[in-house]
C-alpha cells in the first residue's frame, strides 16, 4: 500500500536554563526543541525533532513556510529524492545552520515513517542486531566550582555510569593550569576505573590545546572534545599529531561534506557529528560509513533518544551521549524514552523510532501562535 504525505505539523517547545550555566565559550539560557509530525494519507505519522539555544523560530517558520508545502503528496519512502530537492531548493540561504536543522527534523520524521510503513524498528531495517548501546553521561560546567563538578561526576557514576564526561576551559579558557587541576580531583574522585571524557568546546588554539592535553594525559584520558575551534581543521589536525589523546569532534558539522573534509584531513578519531544538525538518518548513515572505510569510530553528539537505533546497527557505532541539561525537557516530551540502564540504553521493540511524543506536553508549550 504506497503511502502519501496528506499534513505536516510542527511545534516548538522550549525550557529556559537557569543557573547560570556556562562552557568554555558560550552561556546556556534556554533549549527547545522543533518537532515536526508528518502523517500519512492512511492515518501512518512519523515524527522527528531538531533542538536549539536560539533560532527555533526561524527553523519552524522554514518548515512551514517553504518545506511542507513541498512534502504534502510525496510518497515518504522517497527520504533520498526528497533530501536532494530540499538541499537544492535551499542550497543558497543554507548548507549548514538552520537550515540543515529543518532538513533534519523533516529527514528523521520520514526514517520514523519508514520504521512504521514495514512495522519495523529502525535499527532492524538498517540490518542492526544489537539491541543495547552504551551511554555516557555528559555535564560538568566550567560555571561550577570545583566541589560541584567533582559532585556531579560522583553522581553520574552512582546512577551506573562508567563512562563521564565534563568541560575543561575554565575562565574562558585562560587558566588551564586549573583546568589541569580539575581533571585531577575527578579522576581522585571517581577512581581509576571510570571512563573519563573532556570538552574545550572550541576554546583553544592548537598550541595551547596539545598544552592541556599532555599535561592531563597521567590521569586517563579517554577522549578531548574540540579542543580547538571546530572549523579550524588543521589545527585539529596539529592537536592529533601532539597528543596521543583520542580526538573527538563534528557536533557542529553540517552534512557528509563535512565529515568528508574532517576525515581527508586527519582532524578525528571519534565522529560526533549529531543527527538533528548534520542532516537526520539519511546523512547519519552516509557520515558513518565514511567513517567506517577510515576506521574512525562513530559516536553521535547527544540526541540519545534520535541516535540509539543508529548507533545500534552502524558496524562502527560506538556510544551514546546523555546530557544532564536535556534529561527534564526529554523526559516531558517523549511518553516513552528509555532511561539508561547500568550504563545502557535499550531498543524499544517499536516501529520506527520507538518513540511516542506527549502531545498533552506540547499542545500545553507549543509556542506557535503564541505572542511573542
Ligand atoms: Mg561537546
């Protein structure tokens, strides 16, 4: 039975942070998420979301404005054909930011559709067979004092976690020395037998980031998270060839390009490049694969809930990443989001994504309509 695209709806959800938090480069105020709901003429929706801190305006008025239109009658398993069209119609005002942004949402909503038209989990349609991922659990702010990071690490690992993630680049990244100095006391705090992962996000330059990361490798370091600018691909580049620190990088990567032009340059090890930016499952898939043929591991950038059937069934799949800040927002959003165990997520025995949104939640925070 051919299914055709009959509405499109989408929302705009959001949460404001409070608390002050910070990284090495940026202040968190508030995140949202845009979730587009794409149903067929045989009752059939797929769903799927993109996030912001700012800009989930823009991305809904895009979606609304000038890509659904371009949905309604399509056939939904057409997810190539239809992703080519948006990236020319848009190619000039986008090839990555918000634009990418909407693509995805729009990308994930058809994979979700696909899942249901053949009444199966995705990681089964992408020839997965695991049925649990790894997850880390990932916060730590440079905001926070050293007694309320080293906290947080503990609890993290209480709640089963044995691979942890925190910022480094405290000050604005100019004391690195107490960057050094932190890493220390979590690593006394957790022990040896926990996974420890860091993120500069963007903070530094080459030099200074192959600085910090020799002085942090005695303490076990199992990944550094854009320890330079992310578009600074030689730098990327020259922190690799300084330290013998795994380097992760591509959360703010748009599209198999970019994955492309961070693998011929030798600028990562692991892939984070996140699904809600870099173009949903049709680009997830194509960036994976160019990591696997260089044997780079694949580890998406948050998401969990987005990621889990990928990451599942990609032969270079890695992990997950579970951030603190969006535990609340997720948690109201989705009926039904699995919550890790020991460490793990599991696979709902669902088609699709396996995921059902709380529609009593949105309609009460949908922000559309609203004056603003
Ligand atoms: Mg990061």
């Amino acid at each position: 039975m051919q299914h055709k695209i009959k509405k499109v709806d989408v929302h705009l959800v959001s949460t404001p942070i409070t608390g002050g938090f910070a990284d090495a480069t940026r202040k968190v105020e508030m995140i949202g998420y845009t979730v587009v709901r794409i149903t067929t003429d045989q009752g059939l929706e797929g769903i799927g979301v993109t996030y912001h801190e700012v800009g989930g305006e823009a991305t809904r008025e895009l979606i609304n404005r000038n890509m659904a239109p371009m949905l309604i009658g399509r056939d939904p398993l057409e997810s190539e054909g239809i992703f080519n069209e948006f990236f020319h119609y848009l190619r000039g005002v986008g090839r990555k930011g918000l634009m990418y942004c909407a693509l995805s949402a729009i990308d994930i909503a058809l994979w979700d559709l696909k899942g249901k038209i053949v009444d199966l989990p995705l990681y089964r349609l992408l020839g997965g067979s695991r049925t649990k991922v790894p997850v880390y659990s990932s916060g730590g702010w440079t905001s926070y004092s050293d007694d309320e990071l080293v906290a947080e690490m503990q609890s993290m690992v209480a709640r089963g976690f044995s691979k942890i993630k925190f910022k480094v680049g405290v000050e604005g990244g100019t004391n690195p020395r107490r960057d050094v100095q932190r890493v220390q006391k979590v690593r006394e705090a957790v022990g040896p037998n926990i996974d420890l992962l860091l993120d500069a996000n963007n903070c530094w330059d080459a030099a200074t980031a192959v600085q910090v990361a020799n002085r942090v490798r005695e303490f076990d370091i199992y990944l550094f998270e854009e320890p330079v600018f992310a578009d600074d691909i030689p730098g990327l580049a020259k922190f690799k060839r300084g330290t013998d620190i795994p380097l992760g990088t591509g959360e703010h990567e748009y599209s198999k390009f970019g994955v492309r032009d961070l693998v011929m340059a030798e600028a990562v090890d692991i892939l984070q490049v996140d699904g809600a930016r870099v173009g949903g499952y049709t680009e997830l898939l194509k960036a994976a694969a160019i990591a696997q043929a260089w044997n780079i591991k694949f580890a998406p950038h948050a998401m969990e809930n987005i990621h889990l059937q990928l990451v599942a069934a990609v032969p270079n799949g890695l992990f997950l990443e579970r951030l603190l800040m969006f535990e609340d927002i997720t948690g109201m959003l989705f009926r039904n989001a699995p919550v890790p165990i020991d460490g793990f997520m599991h696979i709902p025995d669902l088609p699709g994504l396996g995921l059902e949104l709380d529609m009593d939640f949105i309609k009460d925070n949908d922000e559309t309509g609203r004056a603003e």
